[in-house]
C-alpha cells in the first residue's frame, strides 16, 4: 500500500525506528543546562590552589581570601547562571553544582591536583635565657694534654675566654 510518496510499511518502520530511540534510556546525555552536585574530598589547603600562585614572586604579598568558586575559576572552571561551590574546612569537602561539562573539568582538576606534593617545613625553637651554663663546657685538647688531637692553626678554634687555642708542638 501506498500513502503519497511512501509505503505504509516503510513509514511504519520509521515510526517504529523513531520509538524504540526515544524509549531508549539516555546513557550519559544530560541537557546542556541541566546542573548536577558532587562532593569531593580535596586537600585542607585547597583554598591556596591556584594556577598562577607557582608564578608569584616571593616578596609579592599573598593574596586575600577567596572563596571556593573563585578558587575554580582561577583554574579553568566556569559557573554559569544556577552554579556554585562551597569549600568546607572542617571535614575538607569542596561541594560543587554545575553542568556535567563543567564538573568533568572539576574532578580534572581535584585528580591533577591530588597527585602534587606540597612540602611544608615546620620549626619550633625556643630561646632561653639563663646566667649558669645550660651545658658543661667541652674540654678542648691544649698542649698540656696528652695524646691531644692536633689543632688546626686555620680552624680559628678559641676557648671560653675567646682565646685563640694554637696548634700542639
């Protein structure tokens, strides 16, 4: 049978076609705008990424505050209308909503950054103040001294009294 220019029966498979590919479940298709929220798990110093921070001078002054969103875009990320993302300290968790594209270049990102190594160097002195020796003075070998070690006469050794100690011989 014929309906106008097409068979019923090839209008019949399109239409048949055209539901089984809309029934079809949307693997990993999500509309352009559609916004998703994930939860990442990222170092306590995440507020301090930023791609430009290497770059900085030393003596430049550090930067003020800034907010998780701030942080993101510095690295690449966009936020568009309905997006955000929040850092929270406590438990080191950055929450973010945004579309799928976007938040694909977040976990980028987290990933890339996760594997850095950050050295931090941690010292603790204290001074004290005392009028007695905290310490006995160490006995410094003197020509009187038997089976003294040889002073090196350019080591510029001196006793307590700041005398110069010359070389035994």
């Amino acid at each position: 049978m014929k309906h106008g220019k097409h068979s019923i029966a090839a209008l019949l498979c399109a239409a048949l076609a055209l539901a089984a590919t809309a029934t079809a479940p949307a693997a990993d298709y999500a509309p352009p705008g559609e916004l998703f929220t994930n939860v990442y798990v990222v170092p306590p110093n995440f507020l301090h990424w930023n791609s430009a921070e290497k770059e900085k001078e030393p003596d430049q002054e550090k930067p003020a505050h800034r907010s998780a969103k701030e942080v993101l875009e510095s690295l690449g990320i966009s936020f568009p209308d309905g997006s955000s993302a929040v850092f929270n300290p406590q438990t080191s968790q950055l929450i973010v909503r945004n579309t799928q594209a976007q938040m694909e270049l977040v976990e980028a990102v987290v990933e890339a950054k996760r594997d850095e190594v950050e050295t931090f160097i941690h010292l603790n002195y204290r001074i004290v103040e005392t009028r007695a020796p905290l310490f006995p003075e160490p006995e410094l070998p003197t020509k009187d001294a038997p089976n003294a070690e040889p002073i090196d006469p350019d080591s510029g050794a001196t006793n307590a009294s700041g005398e110069r100690l010359a070389s035994p011989g």
